[in-house]
C-alpha cells in the first residue's frame, strides 16, 4: 500500500469516528429533548385533570361549607359555638369534638358523593375541607392553635394537588331594649383551605398520554435503530476496506517473485536457449493470471484448482531458478491431489523460503509429507536465526527484523503474515524454533479431510 492510499485510508477512518461521535452527541439530545417534552406534557396534562376536578367539586364543596353555618347569620348553632369557645364557656376539647362528630357523621355521604361524581373517569379523588385560623376580629384573638377538618373523605388527602383558600368574616351584635344602644359585638374572621388529591395521578395520566409516548418512543428507537444500522455499516465497509487493502498488498507481495523469475528467465533465453525455462515462464504466466484472478474471488469461487504432488517440485525449481547462488533440498512424499489451494501453498512455500534468504540462508531444506488426516509442510535454513524476544511477532503485519540483517533486505514485513493468514483459513498450526547464527526451521501442519 502507498502512502497516499495508506493516508486516505486513515483519513476515511477519522471521519469514520467523527461522524459516530457527532451521530451520538446528537443522539442523546435528541433523547434530552424528548424526554424533556414529555415531561413538561405529563405536568401539563395533571394540572389540566386537577383543574377539571377542582371545577366539578369547588360548588360541592362551597354548599358544604354553608351547610357547617360559618357563613349564616348570627343565631347560627355554630356561631353560637364559637361565641361560646370565646367566653370559655366550653372547652378546647368540647369545642374540637363537635367538629370532629360533624366530620364523622358526612364522611361516608361526601366519599359516596365524590367517587361518584368521577367514576366515569376512574378519578381517585380526595378531599379535606379544613379551618386554618378563626380570629376574633374585636381583639383580633387566634381561637385556634392548628387546622381543624370540618369535612373529609374516606380516600384521605396525603399530597394535595391543588388547594383552594377562601377568607370571609361572620358577625352578630346584641342591642339594648331600652336605649336601642349595642351592647356586645360578636365578629369573626373565618380562613378555610380545601385539598384535592387524585391519588392515582400517574396511572390517569399515562393512560391519557399512552398513544403520544408509544409515538415518542417509536420515534426515539427508530433513530436508535437507524443510528446502529449506520454504525454496523461504517464497521463493515471499514472491515472491506481493510480487507480490499490486505488483498492489493498480497497481490503485490506476490507479484514480486514471478515477476523476477519471468526477468531472470527473459535474460536466460537472450544468452542460451534451454528446455526447461519455456515451462518455468508459463508458470510464471499462469501465477500472474491466478493472482488477477483472486481480485473477482466471489466470481471464480468455483475455480480453485487443487495442489497436485508435482507441483511441490515446480515450487523449488522456480525458487532456484530465481536464486541460483542459493542451494534448495526438497523431500516430496506426497503422493496424491490434496484439498488445498495450489496458489495458497505456493505463497507459503516461497514466502518462507525467500524469507530464509532475505535474512542470511544460503541453504533452505524442504520437507513435505502427508497422512490421512494432515499435510506437514517443514522449511529449515543455515541463516542468522532470530532471537527468541522477536519470535511471536515476525507473523505480524508490517513487523520485520532489523537486528541481524545482513542484506539489508527492503520490504514491507507482509511475507509471513500471509503465510499466517493462510494457515489458519486451514485451521493449522505454525511451529518456530531458531537459534543465532545456527538457523531456523519453521514446521506448518494443516488439517484436512479426504
């Protein structure tokens, strides 16, 4: 790979990453907007239910109210009540008690009433109509230390939704018979606070908000849903990109060998013609058009052609042809057509076999045998070895050896990387063992099945 693709790549993806950031960013205001709007709607929609309970029970509630007497004319039994708690002519608790009976002898009427009044709706509703201060206006004396309930439901109010406060004044004044003079003035200032509570609030206001927040949610999960999707997308071109860069520099990696045989082989025929050069440089041709061929994998998936026993040969005959000041050994045991790619065998040949050379080799031993069930592949080499701290990363991609190189071999460190690719398409296993300035073998087993 170039460096100008090698950049675009990286290019493509940063922007990658910056779109996926941006698309979440925006994502999660798009959450924090809903979510916002939703609960300004749910608040929107209580206080709409509250009000309508409030108007539906604000006349009840008023009568009941004027049933108590505090706002009747003077020979009300009340009033005379409070004149009497005034005059201490009757005791905090005798005052409270009579309340309290009222309280109890309405609360079943007033609980009937109002469970009625909103069933159709299926309205939970709780009330409590309380005196919160009674004054004496005359010498504006506080009779009461704490509310008392005049009226209350059975559903008892523990969080009131809305409250509704209302203050007037009741009087009555006693004259004299004689000189039509005012003897006493009896005038009270009377603060009442009635509470609503709808105690099954959220479950009314859900069922009335069900349609918008399924439509809320659809629209969220559908974003959701488009931005994984884009995700999953952006994952898988990178993924073929990646794939698409692998295969330009295996092809290229590839191309290399051939290429020089075919040079080597074009400078033999110009000097002396031989019998055997004609059949290296057609399968030098044949590996240049498998190599082209592997660009349209998906349109030639029915074209593999299978290593034949012979071919095992041809692989070393092209190597020491291309390398003549180097010695190449092969023990071929194999003795029939095997399951595997004849093109992917040879990258793994000439791959490890070029590589001996490029770190020191002058003598590279092949071994090939096979069983029933396996195919063992074994290359050792006379070269600089490598050290055993380097070991497990020479199959890396781009990783190549500095230490040691005595050819100053250029290269991209993509050789056994390929052959490391290809043994485990096979489901196999790589074996190392070297030792400087001795040499290293390299033992591959690949699985298969007749």
């Amino acid at each position: 790979m170039g460096n100008s693709e090698f950049f675009i790549f990286v290019l493509m993806i940063s922007k990658s990453k910056h779109l996926i950031a941006l698309f979440a960013t925006l994502f999660l205001l798009l959450l924090g907007i809903q979510g916002y709007f939703m609960y300004k709607t749910y608040q929107v929609k209580e206080r709409e239910i509250y009000r309508d309970v409030h108007s539906a029970l604000t006349e009840y509630t008023d009568f009941l109210e004027n049933k108590g007497g505090m706002k009747r004319v003077h020979d009300d039994s009340i009033q005379s009540i409070l004149i009497q708690f005034k005059n201490r002519e009757i005791t905090q608790d005798e005052f409270l008690n009579l309340f309290d009976k009222n309280r109890i002898s309405t609360e079943k009427e007033f609980s009937r009433y109002v469970d009625h009044k909103f069933k159709n709706e299926g309205y939970e509703v709780a009330v409590k109509i309380e005196y919160t201060s009674i004054f004496f206006n005359p010498t504006k004396t506080q009779l009461i230390t704490k509310p008392i309930v005049i009226y209350e439901t059975e559903k008892k109010v523990r969080k009131p939704g809305i409250l509704n406060t209302g203050t007037w004044e009741t009087s009555s004044r006693s004259t004299d018979e004689k000189d039509k003079t005012f003897t006493r003035n009896d005038s009270f200032s009377v603060r009442s606070t009635t509470g609503f509570e709808i105690l099954n609030i959220k479950n009314v206001v859900f069922r009335d908000l069900t349609l918008l927040f399924l439509c809320c949610i659809a629209l969220l999960a559908s974003v959701l849903a488009l931005y994984i999707f884009t995700i999953k997308n952006l994952i898988r071109q990178r993924k073929q990109i990646e794939v698409l860069h692998t295969m330009v520099d295996n092809i290229s990696h590839e191309f290399k060998t051939p290429i020089a045989t075919l040079k080597i082989a074009s400078k033999t025929l110009k000097k002396n013609f031989t019998q055997e050069t004609l059949p290296l440089v057609d399968r030098q041709i044949n590996r240049l058009e498998d190599l082209l061929l592997q660009l349209h994998k998906e349109e030639n998936a029915e074209q593999t052609i299978f290593i034949q026993p012979q071919d095992w040969d041809f692989f070393i005959q092209d190597l020491a042809f291309t390398y003549p000041d180097n010695e190449f050994n092969i023990q071929n045991s194999v003795k029939k057509k095997l399951p595997f790619d004849k093109n992917l065998m040879e990258t793994i040949i000439k791959n490890l076999c070029e590589n001996s050379i490029k770190y020191g080799a002058s003598r590279v031993n092949i071994e090939v045998n096979e069983d029933e069930k396996e195919l063992k592949i074994a290359i050792s080499d006379d070269g600089e070895g490598i050290p055993k701290n380097e070991i497990k990363s020479i199959f890396e991609k781009f990783y190549r050896i500095q230490s040691n190189n005595i050819h100053n071999t250029k290269g991209l460190g993509l050789g056994l990387y390929f052959v490391q690719k290809i043994v485990s398409k096979y489901g196999g296993k790589i074996n190392v063992k070297s030792e400087i300035k001795i040499g290293t073998e390299m033992t591959i087993k690949l699985p298969y099945e007749n």
